[in-house]
C-alpha cells in the first residue's frame, strides 16, 4: 500500500473546485476526462483518479489533472458532503491504487 496523498489547498469556485496536493500525480502534461468511460478508457493513473471520482459522484461532468492539482467540475455546485467525498478519493488514491 501506498502513502496518502495530503491536500495541501483547496479551492472552489461556483461548480469548480481545485486540490493542491503535496505530490505530482501527472508529469507537467494534464489529462482532462469529460466522462466515467473516458476515464476508464485512458489507462492512466490519472485516468483511475478520475475514474474512481465519477464512479462516486454522478453530478461530477468534468476531471482535469496536471502535475500537482486535481480540478473537479460538478453539475450541482459543491457542498460540504460532496466536497468531503472528493477530497477523501483524492488524498486516498495511492494509498488503494
């Protein structure tokens, strides 16, 4: 098993919300996922990130990851629940991979 990831920021704007992580995830190219399936398609370890937020959250239309950052877009807008369910899939990601 892995070490957990530790988010060092997070940020959220209207349906957006961006964690700062203390580990690089992808090179310094990103990787953007639209869909569940894309996700899954990709191969990637980004793609399994992404794969594993759209699996636990349906209102999420929208993963983008590069380097250090994980940028989530969700249809309902964030709330608390929401957000504490992201951030865990994110900070335990290595940890389950």
């Amino acid at each position: 098993m892995g070490q957990p990831i530790t988010v060092l920021s997070t940020t959220v704007e209207a349906g957006v919300v961006a964690f700062h992580t203390d580990r690089a995830i992808t090179g310094q190219d990103g990787a953007r996922f639209s869909s569940g399936d894309d996700a899954a398609e990709a191969g990637t370890i980004p793609g399994a990130l992404a794969s594993k937020l759209f699996t636990a959250d349906e209102a999420i239309n929208h993963v983008f990851i590069a380097s250090n950052q994980v940028v989530v877009g969700r249809a309902d807008g964030w709330d608390e629940a929401s957000l504490a369910m992201a951030a865990e899939m994110v900070t335990t990601f290595f940890v389950f991979y």
